[in-house]
C-alpha cells in the first residue's frame, strides 16, 4: 500500500465521511464495469454498493495489506462469487460466470501483483526524475490532496508556479509512461 492509499485508509478508519466520498467517487465506476464482466449490470450495482456498505460499516477493522485497488477488486470479485453460488437455480450463463471467476481467483492475482509492482516502480522512476521542486509540488498536490492556493502558500510560491509545476510534472509522467496508461487507467492509479 502506497503512502497516499494509507493517508486515505487512516482517514476513512477516523469516519472521515469526505475521504470516504471520494474513495467512491474515484472506484465505483471501475468496480461496476468489473463485476459485470461476471453478472447482470442491476446485480453488478447492488454488489458495489455491498462493497462500499461493508468498507464503511467495518471501517474501523480493516486491515489490508495490499493495495487498495487489490483489495477492492478482490472484495468485488467475492461478492460476485458469493451471489453467483448463492442463486438456487444457476442458467449455463451463470455457471460459465462463475468458472471464470474461479479462474482468474486462481490464476490472476499473482499476475495483478506483479504488474501493480511493475507499474508502481515505472511510476516510482518516473517521479524521480522531476526537477525536486516540481516534485515537491506534484506530491502534495497528488499525495498529500492539497489545493493549488495550499501548496502556494506551504512553499510561498504563487498558484501560477504550482499550476505550471503539476502541468511539467503530468507531461513528463505521461512522456515516460506512455505504454502503460491503459494499465494505470484501468486499474485506478492515475497519477495517484
């Protein structure tokens, strides 16, 4: 779990209901398109909002030692499992569903993890290349969710300054990662 991801865990343990928004805001959509590979889009909804219902009921007790976007397609990919077996009468459909599923819980998670190890590292690399203060600037924006007007006045520099550091920063990650944005949209790690 990234530094940012457990900023966002912490607040959301704390009750934190805007972090909480947001972590919605910035998966739901995902995860919806992700559990209707696997069941009906009205299914596919109601498991989602199960998902973000048990994250915010249990929030106090979560303990995820992966990263978040592991761990909520994870939960996602369960859900689905489990409202799949728990159908009394399953269609041909549903029960190719279901194998798929059981499939890619055995064999896809590893390759998830190296991937989001690779893509992380790629990113990680990336990042250190900036100007330090062009970096300074882009992590507080992206990682410590600071506004423009914030990051100014933290650094004393102007709003321009900061727009025109965040502005270098995206081009140049967008440059180095070119090959792998597919990835970091679809997996929800833009520039997080």
């Amino acid at each position: 779990m990234n530094p940012s991801e457990k900023i966002i865990l912490q607040a959301i343990k704390g009750g934190e209901v805007t972090m909480y928004k947001e972590l919605f805001r910035k998966y739901s959509k995902s995860l919806f398109y992700y559990a209707c590979k696997f069941i009906s889009p009205d299914d596919a909804r109601d498991v989602v909002q199960d998902v973000f219902i048990a994250i915010w009921t249990q929030r106090s007790h979560l303990d995820i030692k992966t990263s978040l976007n592991s761990y909520l397609f994870g939960v996602t990919r369960n859900k689905c499992l489990k409202h799949l077996q728990k159908k009394e009468r399953t269609s041909p459909d549903d029960q190719l569903s279901l194998m798929e599923i059981q499939h890619y819980e055995t064999y896809n998670d590893g390759i998830n993890t190296l991937i989001e190890k690779e893509l992380n590292h790629k990113y990680e690399e990336a990042l250190q290349q900036l100007p330090p203060k062009c970096l300074e600037v882009f992590l507080l924006s992206r990682r410590q969710h600071l506004k423009n007007k914030e990051i100014a006045e933290t650094l004393s520099i102007s709003e321009k300054a900061v727009e025109k550091h965040i502005n270098k920063a995206l081009k140049h990650l967008k440059k180095e990662l070119k090959e792998y944005l597919p990835l970091l949209y679809y997996l929800g790690q833009f520039w997080g």
